[in-house]
C-alpha cells in the first residue's frame, strides 16, 4: 500500500539482497517498472548498512550468501530497535520443510522457492506489504487510544454485566478515580468494581443498570466510591451493554469521572440557595423581584404578601403597577439606585401605607432583573407629624409670649396715664400731656405687634409699580453677611422686565424669605442662581440651589404655615411669602430639579402692562 503526502503519491522501497547479479539486476527492474523504488545489496552485512540508510518497507532477500547469509541477516535485522515490524520475504532454491522452517524461526515474514514466476512474487511482496500496513496502521490506532485513555479525566472500562461488576479491561484513569492500579481490579481474583461502590448506592446503581440493559438504551448513574485510601468519592458513569446476536448482554463498557468537586460545589450553592430563600421569607422589609421589561413580579417575600394585602401566590401574577401608587413623581424601574416613597392601597382596606422604597438592578436566574425593597413607614411619619404639631404648638406659644411681652409694657403706660385723668383731679395741661403720651403708647403697641405678626398677616398697603430687579438688588445688599458666612457662589442673571403692581416692602420681604431659605439650604461654596425674565404678560423670578432636593412628602407642605424642616424658626416665611404673591394676582412654586441635584423656587406676577391692557381678562 502506497501513502500519500498532500497530492503526491510516495513510492515504498525494496530492498533486494543477492549474491546473483543477474537476478538481483533482473529483480530491480522489474519493481521499479512496477512502480516502487529499489535499493539493493550482495551481502547480509551490505543488506544491515543499506537498511539504517535506505529504511525500506520491503526486503526481499536470499539465504544463502557468503560472508553473512539470509537467515544470520534477518536474525540481526530483527536486533534492531527499529527492525522488528519490517516484512522480510527470504528467498532460497531449498524447498523443504527444514529451510522453511529456519527462515519462520529467525523472522521471515514470508517465504518463496526459486525459480519463480515474477507476477508470483509481485503477489506476495504486495501481500506481505498490506500486512505490515495494517499491522502499522493498528499499533498507531493502540498507540492513540493507550494515549487518549491515559489522559482521559475519568476511567474507562469494560467489565461483566453482574452487580459485582468484576472488569477485564480498566483505563489508567483508574487510579485517579479509585487509588487502584488497573491491574488490581481486572481479572479474576482481583477486587471487584462494584464492591468499591457504597453500600447504600449500589442497589440503585444495579437497578438503573438492568433497566437501560432491558431497553438496550445507554444508562447514567450516580454513586459514592470507597478509594484504597478509605477516601470517599462521588462518581458520575455512563456506558451500554454490548449484546450478542441472541441478545445475551456479554459485556458493560463505559466511563466513569470523578464529580465530587462539582458535588461539593452544588451542595455549597444550594445551602447558599436555602440560606437566601430563609433571609428572603425572614426579612422585615417588602421584597420584590422584577422584570423591568414589563414589570412582571417573578418572587415575592412572606412580609410584601402581607404588605400589600395579597397572597403570594397572586403576587406572581400580577405587574408592579398593580400594586404600586407613586407619592409624587413616578420612578422607572430601572432608574439608578435610590429612595423614594410610595403609597400602598390594599384590596377591601381603607386605610393607606406610606411606605418607602429601594431598588438595584440584579441578575436574577440568568436574566436581569430588579429587586425593590419596601419598607412600612407609615407610623414613623405619623410620629413625626405628631412632634411636628407639637413643635408648631410651641412656636405659637413662643409667638404670642412674644407679643404679649411687647404689649405689657405699653399697656401699662396706657392703664397708669387713663388713671391719673380719671381717678385724680389734674390741670388742662396734665391731661392733654397724659393724652399724648397714651397715643404715642397706643402707636408703639401698634407698630411692634406688626412687627411681630407681619409674618402672618399680608400687608395692607396700597400696591404700586415695582421693579423686580431693584427689589433683588435691595435684598442681596441686606443678605450681604449672610451670604459671605455661607461662601455662597450667587449668580445672578437680571434681564430687563417689565414693573409688576404690588407692595414693594412686600416683595422685598418675599426676595428675603426666598434667598435666606435657600442659603440654609446650601452646603458650603454652594451655588445660588437668581434669574429674572418675563413671558406672556408674566415675570419670572426663579431662585435656584444647587444641592440636596426637597423630599417629595415635604412638598405638598412646603407653604403651609407653622411647616418647617430646618429645626428652627416660626414656619411662616414661605407661607406669608405665598400668601403675599397670591395677594398680588401671582403664584409661588417650588420643583425640585432633575436627579435630586437642588430646588428651584418660582414667582411669578403679571406684567403692570398686562393689567392695564383692557383687552386682557
């Protein structure tokens, strides 16, 4: 047989050994015509040069030769670490068993008598060739399987279909998986398979074995091995029967791989799985997990069934949006992580939870998803609505302690002076001194309980044209101090506008609520922006901060009065600051800006030409 190398035919080589000139001469043409390449030698000794040389894959060689004949020269061939596959043909005129018998003896691979017909010989030569193509081919295809099952992760096998499973055939792997060399679990005597499997394994084993034996279908089992060192292992096997054609089971082949790492892996993850499962259902809080493609709540904890006033069960069946009810603006599912609040109405209940919620994006079985916790706040905001009346109480006894201290005093002059004139016989002049002097008192009281209650009392003064940006201009003058303390970075955008028709001292002390609330407001170096512009008929005065936003429970309250989050002062700032602006045909708002990044606080009053115009309503 001829091998290839990519398209090009290689061409196997003889190599002929005669003493006879003539024949050897007669030999080379001939297998060069037909197609091989030949070498050729007159001596057993030439024939073993010519062999290291040449590596021919044929020698065809006569026995009898001086010096060193055929049969010593196949006998050294056969020496040779690389001679022993050779096919050696000895050629001889001897045709008795005795020569034929010597040439089997020291390694022929075939013999053949003189005279012969060439087309003979060209038969035994191609014979003798297939052999050792065959026979190399084979030791290659052993060669590969010995490497690949040396190498193998596992152990492969073959062994008697009983449940002691005894083997005639274990791969190196055996050793690994068991601690046994293969040659102590093969064969007769040895120690049987099954008995390394553990006791209460075994029978399942067995059964799963005869079950896929029954069906001719390949089986799988699971099962714990006993090793030489007294270890335990977990093996995963796979293997078939091998079937005579009267359908006995003559053998079990298969593989078996070590899997105790992977099933130590699998028990961790699924402790690691319960001990989740018992945090989720044990958790005060509401927990949700969610697609944030639609919606869909794929698990739910113990605590948001009862939260939300539904089984778990129907929580898997339902959207977020069934149960959820934005306080304020509504939040994406998969907005950045962060707080906001949300009110909870559930089935066949009145009453309302507040409640505040949490979410992170996760990956959950593969795919992403959210998970939203929600946590019951409702009598913590109870609470502090409680403290916060309280605290709105006290500020009202501090104000009208406030007013009574400044009122005692004038009242006082004012009860001692009608005394003297009614009580006591005086002159014109003592009287009429008595009269001023109770009317000056009389004016004091007045003007210290405006002070006093300016804040919860809109001004009554005649409205006028007033220009928005000297009103600001006049504010962040008197703010001066108070904003070099807050390292304030104050921008101030100041179009021309149009006047607006309103009190003047009232603005002002509006653009002074406004910029002292948000200077408490602001961190240190914050910024502070001031902008006025007009549109339709309207002048806007925006003042915006740059920091933390207005919790969106807070504004819905923010102009009430008595409402404050600082910790100090009455409450009635913004809402005297409402109250005014309202007062003069315009609204104050507050918004907080995108992301939570600050607040901007808006008033807005009609343009004095826009309420002049008799075409406008």
């Amino acid at each position: 047989m001829r091998e290839t190398l990519g398209d090009t035919l290689l061409q196997e080589t003889i190599l002929v050994v005669d003493d006879d000139q003539g024949l050897m001469d007669l030999l080379r043409d001939f297998f060069v015509t037909e197609g091989y390449q030949v070498a050729v030698a007159t001596t057993g000794d030439e024939a073993l040069v010519s062999y290291q040389q040449v590596h021919p894959d044929l020698i065809l060689m006569d026995i009898h030769m001086p010096s060193m004949d055929g049969l010593a020269a196949c006998q050294a061939l056969r020496d040779l670490v690389d001679g022993e596959q050779i096919p050696i043909v000895l050629m001889t005129g001897f045709n008795d068993l005795h020569w034929m018998a010597r040439a089997f003896e020291v390694g022929a691979t075939d013999y053949i008598t003189k005279p012969f017909e060439l087309p003979l010989l060209l038969q035994r030569v191609r014979r003798s060739l297939r052999i050792w193509q065959a026979e190399r081919e084979l030791r290659e295809s052993q060669r590969l399987l010995s490497t690949l099952m040396s190498h193998l992760p596992g152990m492969a096998y073959r062994g008697k279909p009983t449940m002691q499973r005894t083997m005639t055939f274990l791969s190196q792997g055996a050793v690994n998986l068991t601690g046994y060399l293969p040659a102590e679990l093969v064969g007769p005597g040895a120690q049987p398979y099954g008995d390394l499997v553990h006791a209460e394994d075994r029978a399942a084993m067995w059964q799963s074995i005869q079950e896929a034996m029954a069906s001719r279908q390949p089986f799988q089992a699971t099962y714990r091995l006993r090793t030489a060192e007294g270890s335990e292992k977990c093996g995963w096997e796979q293997g078939q029967g091998v079937f005579a054609a009267t359908g006995e089971c003559l053998a079990l082949e298969g593989f078996v791989v070590d899997i105790t790492e992977r099933k130590q892996h699998e028990e961790a993850l699924q402790q690691s799985v319960e001990e989740y499962r018992q945090l989720f259902e044990a958790a005060h809080d509401a927990i949700l997990i969610i697609l944030p493609i639609n919606g869909r709540i794929i698990a739910a904890n113990s605590r948001a069934s009862a939260m939300y006033g539904v089984p778990q069960t129907r929580l898997l069946e339902m959207t977020l949006q069934d149960v959820s009810y934005p306080q304020g603006p509504g939040t994406r599912l998969d907005d950045a992580p962060g707080l906001h609040l949300e009110i909870i109405r559930r089935p066949g209940q009145d009453d309302e939870l507040l409640v505040e919620v949490s979410q992170v994006p996760i990956s959950y079985e593969g795919q992403p998803a959210i998970l939203r916790i929600s946590r019951d706040i409702t009598e913590r905001q109870q609470a502090l609505q409680r403290v916060a009346q309280a605290e709105r109480l006290a500020a009202v006894g501090r104000l009208a302690a406030t007013l009574a201290h400044e009122i005692n005093n004038p009242l006082q002059a004012i009860q001692s002076h009608l005394d003297l004139i009614l009580d006591f016989p005086i002159t014109p002049e003592e009287k009429e001194s008595s009269l001023l002097l109770i009317r000056r008192e009389i004016e004091r009281l007045g003007q210290g309980s405006r002070r006093i209650l300016n804040l919860a009392r809109p001004a009554t003064d005649p409205p006028q044209a007033v220009w928005l940006d000297i009103i600001v201009g006049q504010a962040l003058r008197l703010l001066r101090q108070q904003i070099e303390e807050a390292q304030a970075q104050v921008n101030v955008a100041l179009r021309p506008v149009s006047p607006v028709l309103a009190d003047p001292d009232a603005l002002t002390q509006v653009c002074l609520n406004l910029i002292l609330n948000t200077l408490e407001a602001l961190p240190p170096h914050g910024q502070l922006d001031l902008d006025l512009s007009s549109e339709d008929s309207y002048v806007y005065l925006r003042c915006t901060t740059h920091g933390q936003s207005i919790p969106l429970h807070h504004l819905p309250h923010l102009f009430k009065p008595f409402f404050s989050t600082k910790g100090k002062g009455t409450g009635l700032g913004l809402y005297i600051s409402h109250e005014l602006i309202t007062q003069y045909g315009g609204t104050l708002t507050a918004q907080n800006l995108p992301e939570g990044s600050g607040v901007t606080f808006t008033v807005c009053l009609p343009a004095l030409e826009a309420l002049q115009d008799p075409n406008n309503d």
